[in-house]
C-alpha cells in the first residue's frame, strides 16, 4: 500500500471510530492511538519526522511538514559538542503549518551521548533532594537512592520475570528547580533545588539555536513511561512567562505525539517522537493543547533503538559536561528502556527580573510530599 493509501486506510479508520457521549476531536483522537495497533494502518496518519520523505512533502501529514530554520551561529561547534550534539549546521529542523513557533529537531545527539542524558534521569535526577511520585506514599530514606535500590533488579529482569517491580519502575515523574505542585499547578520561590547545571547547558544550547539566546532553565519535570502509560491532554502555563519556549527530550521506546489547538475541540496533529528527538513550544505553540496517547513496543520485541545500541565513547572533551558511563551503569540502563520511555521537559518559569506573587508564596507554604500525582496515567487510570 502507498503512503497515500496508509494515509487514507488510517482516516477511515478514524472515522469508523464511534464517538462517546460529549466526546471532543481531541479525545477522540487521543482514544484511536491508545487503542491503536504497531505496525498496522492505524499509525498510517502519523508524521514521522525521522524518515526523510517527510521533508521532502510526501508521506503522512507532509503537506504540513515545513523546514524551520535555525541560528546556526549562536551555538558554537565546540558547546554544541559539550553537550553531546551534533554541530547546529547538521540538525534538520521541521515545522508545521498552522502551529507556528513549533519546532521538531529528529535526534540531534551525536552516536552514543544519549547514554548520559538516559543514565542522569535514572541515576542522577532522580535522587533527593529532587522530588518524585514516590514521595506521596514513602519515607525521604526510602526514596533516598532509587538507583541502587534497584540497579540489581533491572539487571536480571530478563531472567527472573516474576520478581516484583523495583523502584526506578514504579517511577512515574521527578521535578528539579522550582518543583511543580500538581495541586494547585503552580510554582513558588520556597519550593525549590538547584537545577542540575549539565542539562542547563543542553537546554541553553537547544534554545539558542531556535533562537531563544538567554534561555534560563528553571524548572523540569521528567516523566518515566512504561508501554501502559499515556500523558492527559493538557496545556503547560503554569509558568509565569510565556514567552520563553517549552523544550522536550525524548529517550528510549518511541511513542505518539498528539498537537492540536487553543481549543480540544480542534483535532491534533500525531506524530512520532523517537529516541533523540528534540521538540520546541514556543510562540502560539507554547500554548496549545497536547497529549501522549500512546508508547509503542519495539516490533522486534523487548529491544533498544538502534541509535542507543552506540556505547558513549571513552575520549570526552575535558570541558563536557557529558560524563562517562561504565558498562554496569549502562546494562541497568538499556534493561530498564527495552520497556520504557522517558522525557524531560525544561521550562524558564520567570522573566529575568521578575518575582513570584506574594500569595503564591503563602499558598505553597506546606509539606511538598502532600502533593497529588500529575497527569502520566498507567492503564485503566482516567485521562485528565
């Protein structure tokens, strides 16, 4: 079947899908991909950034794909390199029509350096003083290290089957900087930890190339998804500039995107986000509804993506902020995304000389493992 028939083969299969009571555009988009199936024409209407035919406007959604041009100039090669990324001039960089200030960048990394950005939200952020879904139901020492609670767990996953999960995977969110209350969705001075400086500077890089030069990144939220879990459809405003873009990295097993409008009533644009790949809401963007409906297994089984099968190389440049990842480290790692994805967002909160209001400040002066679960779902949980 051509990529015209796929296309058309997944409409018609969107329209064959009854609607419930009430039921919005975007729901009912957001219920297609949480039923659909790998591998078959259900996913025929999904852009996929990746392949190079979607630049050249044919395949799924093309006749929206648009190239966006970046700042080449203002990331050198050598900062881009710090990072672990590939010199801006070798990006590609897509846009769609009718979401202006939305920027798609298909795995920017150079082979092997997503390892550290993998192993920093398994290992490294997910440490205290950094906060996480845990927190609600666990003591601080019982969350104190989630690493080496369950490094030995995930590294025999395969052969004992039947063991109970460990911790890092009952890991659903962790925030850093000023940490997100799910509560009243809000951010406040007092609720705060440093924000770690090495995925700063990746952000920084990022931002500037779409850009957004003097990018601060303040807050993040890591979201940790099993093959069961979807993220609600939802718009992130809770920051008190919205001028500044909203910048997502995505790690591990693929999963389906769903951008649409100011209103659910406008039907989203799905494509895929791969292991890699580099999403930028910025603009009219920065607003819009959107939504996780869906993390595909690997159709060869519990396997990693190709481009995490590169081992991060022994001879980092001395100023990187990328470090060394040993082979241990790594095996708990690749254990761990064989069924799982993970994705960090980083966001600037407060205009460069701006404050947080006074009530704010008040209102969030209570114990923060009070905190109620954000919008990540498992299966059978209600989407919000």
């Amino acid at each position: 079947m051509g990529e015209m028939g796929k296309m058309a083969a997944a409409v018609g299969s969107v329209a064959t899908l009854a609607a419930e009571p009430g039921e919005d555009a975007f729901r009912k988009l957001f219920r297609f991909y949480r039923q659909s199936r790998p591998g078959t024409v259900d996913l025929g209407g999904v852009i996929d950034f990746s392949v190079a035919h979607a630049a050249r406007g044919t395949g799924p959604g093309a006749h929206k794909v648009v190239k966006s041009h970046l700042n080449v100039s203002s990331v050198s090669d050598h900062d881009a390199y710090r990072a672990g990324l590939q010199p801006v001039s070798k990006w590609r960089a897509y846009g769609l029509q009718g979401y202006p200030g939305f920027i798609f960048i298909p795995n920017p990394f150079l082979p092997g350096y997503q390892w550290h950005w993998v192993k920093q939200c398994l290992k490294l952020y997910s440490q205290k003083p950094n906060v996480c879904n845990l927190d609600k139901h666990m003591t601080t020492e019982e969350t104190q290290d989630l690493w080496e609670q369950s490094k030995e767990f995930l590294r025999y996953k395969e052969v004992n089957k039947r063991r109970p999960r460990s911790l890092l995977e009952k890991l659903r969110w962790v925030t850093l900087g000023y940490h997100y209350n799910w509560d009243n969705k809000k951010y406040s001075a007092d609720h705060y930890t440093p924000f770690p400086s090495d995925l700063a500077f990746l952000s920084e890089q990022v931002a500037a190339a779409c850009g957004f030069q003097g990018f601060r990144a303040e807050a993040g939220i890591l979201n940790y998804y099993r093959l069961d879990s979807t993220l609600g459809i939802h718009v992130d405003k809770s920051e008190l500039d919205h001028s500044k873009p909203l910048l997502s990295f995505s790690f591990g097993q693929s999963a389906i995107f769903l951008l649409g409008g100011l209103k659910r009533d406008e039907a989203p644009t799905p494509m895929f986000m791969h292991s890699g790949d580099i999403m930028v809401m910025s603009g009219f963007s920065r607003l819009l509804n959107h939504a996780v409906p869906r993390v595909l297994p690997s159709l060869e089984g519990e396997s990693l993506p190709c481009c995490l099968e590169t081992p991060l190389p022994a001879d980092l440049p001395r100023d990187s902020v990328v470090e060394p990842c040993s082979v241990e480290d790594w095996q708990v790692c690749a254990s761990y995304l064989k069924t799982a994805r993970v994705n960090m967002t980083v966001r600037q909160v407060l205009a460069i000389g701006q404050d947080f209001p006074l009530e704010l400040m008040e209102e969030n002066k209570r114990d923060i493992t009070t905190e109620g679960s954000c919008h990540l779902d498992d299966e059978n949980s209600q989407v919000k």
